[in-house]
C-alpha cells in the first residue's frame, strides 16, 4: 500500500513537471513570436532597403530557418549587406555551427557573396556570441550581455527517486559506454572523464573559429576571455570581443554610409513565406512533445549557453 502510494506522489510530480514545462516552452515560443512580428514594423518599412535584417532570438535549437533567411538575403541583389540581429542565450552546438560557416561563406564570397555584420541587442552570450563572431564587425550596445563562451552537457540522476519509489530500471546494452548519463543510476568516474574530453574538444572548436575572425582584435589572452563569464557590451568592447558600442539602426547607418549604398537608408528585415496558423499550430505541438521526451532528458546535447 505504501509502495503504491510512493508511486501515486512520484506519478503526479512528474504530470506537475510536465506540466510546467509546457507551459515554459508555451511562454518562450509566445515571446518569440512577439519579438519577431513587431520588429518586422520596426525601421524606415521600405521593402528595397539596402541592408536585410536577419533576427536570431531565443535558445538556437535549429538552424534550418536562419539559413533559409541568409539565402534569402544572399540571393536579393537590392541586398548589399546582410546585420545579424542577435537576442540568444546561445543554444545546441550543431545548428550554431552551421550557421557560422554558412554566415563565413557568404561573408568571405568575394564574386557572389555579401558583408555580414552582427549587432546585439540585449543579450548576445555563447552561441549568440558564436554567430556574431562569424561576421567581419560585431556592434553592440554598452549594456548587452554577451560572452559567456563556453560549453556545457547537464544530466539527471534520478536514481534516489527510483529507490524512493521501489522502481528498479533495466537497461540492456551493447557497448561499454551506451547508456552514459542514464537517469537511473550515478554517472562512474570513467564516464565522466569521457564526456570532459568531449566538452573540452567543442570548447577549443569555439575558442578555434573566434579566434579565426577576431585574432587580430583580441585585447589579451582569449583563452581568458572563454571560461563562461558575461561581460557588458562595454567590457566586451574593452577586451575585443566586440568593435564597436552602437544599436541596430546606428550600426545600419554606419554599414549604410561605409559601403556607399545608393538611396536612402532603411533596414529590409528577412521573413520566410508564411504557413497557415493550423498547421504551424501542430508542427509546434510536435516539437514540443519532442522536447519533452524522455530519451531527451537522459540524453542531454552539448550545448553553448
């Protein structure tokens, strides 16, 4: 009786749990839509704008649509330059990647490709900093927090749960290190030295590919710079990791004035075609259960944040 009653209070924690991490991710997806859709009103509205504005807001879990939105930009030839505009905590280290070389590619395309600035608003830390840094000038406002470059991979054990509730998970496996990070059990001190090894490669990668655009302007050691801490845009400024303290419509003004773009100035922000309200309804649906499966939880991704 009690063991069943264990397994009741554990059942409803967990429908709690889920619960609130639907209605998290609901918020977060909301503000983004926010975000985005009144920045789209935002500049001198004229669709012929020599600069495009292309937006990365909120944890980059994805690259496929900020891709999609450099090759819309790339392939515009009223577009003479394309502004990251960068409000991220960071995110997944893969789709940050690709987004760097895909930003490297069109930027350093001397034939058929296009300047690619970065300009962060209030907050441009990990990833966020990885894309900017990407781009041949990084602006910044004096206050944006930015920096915290580093990498991280967080894990549950939920082990003293299970004991608690008299549950006692089996895993079958092929393969020593199979169910590294598995929820039921404490992580050995092999494993743990194993995925160190990996955290410490991917944070070289980025430590490597900052250095690639921004070794010359580094005002010390940028080894230093990359222990996880967050800087002001000041700071950062101070220290190199950014060139130069001005917001969006300045930096525009500036790009705008250095390239001698002909006509008047205005910012073009980049949008996709839009899918009907039902069916991106259930494509967010979708991705929200996704996020919230269990294969998921136990099997965090590395992550710049």
């Amino acid at each position: 009786m009690k063991n069943t009653k264990n397994r009741a209070v554990i059942g409803v924690l967990l429908l709690v749990s889920v619960f609130f991490g639907i209605l998290m991710i609901f918020a977060f997806y909301t503000m983004n839509i926010f975000s985005e859709s009144t920045a789209l009103d935002l500049g001198s509205g004229k669709r012929n704008a020599g600069i495009a504005v292309i937006e990365v807001t909120g944890v980059i879990m994805d690259s496929r649509t900020i891709v999609e939105k450099l090759h819309k930009a790339e392939g515009d030839k009223k577009i003479k330059a394309i502004i990251m505009r960068i409000n991220s905590p960071g995110g997944s280290v893969g789709p940050t990647q690709e987004v760097y070389e895909e930003i490297r590619r069109i930027d350093g395309d001397s034939e058929k490709g296009k300047p690619v600035y970065a300009s962060f608003g209030s907050i441009a830390a990990s990833g966020g900093y990885y894309i900017g840094a990407a781009t041949r000038r990084i602006y910044a406002n004096a206050g944006t927090l930015t920096g915290s470059i580093g990498v991280i991979m967080q894990f549950m054990d939920f082990s003293k749960l299970y004991e608690f509730a008299k549950v006692r998970p089996e895993t079958i496996k092929a393969g020593k290190f199979k169910d590294v990070g598995s929820p039921s059990r404490p992580m050995r001190p092999e494993e743990r030295k194993k995925l160190e090894g990996l955290i410490r490669i991917v944070h070289n990668q980025f430590i490597r590919d900052i250095a690639t655009t921004r070794k010359d302007k580094i005002k010390g050691d940028l080894k230093e710079y990359a222990q996880g801490q967050i800087f002001s845009g000041e700071d950062a400024y101070n220290k190199g990791l950014v060139d130069e303290l001005a917001g969006l419509w300045e930096a525009g003004r500036r790009i705008h004035k250095e390239l001698k773009i002909e006509g008047k100035f205005g910012l073009n922000f980049i949008k996709l075609k839009k899918r009907s309200n039902f069916s991106k309804f259930f494509e967010d649906i979708e991705g929200i259960v996704q996020g919230l499966n269990l294969k998921n939880i136990s099997y965090p991704q590395l992550m710049f944040k």
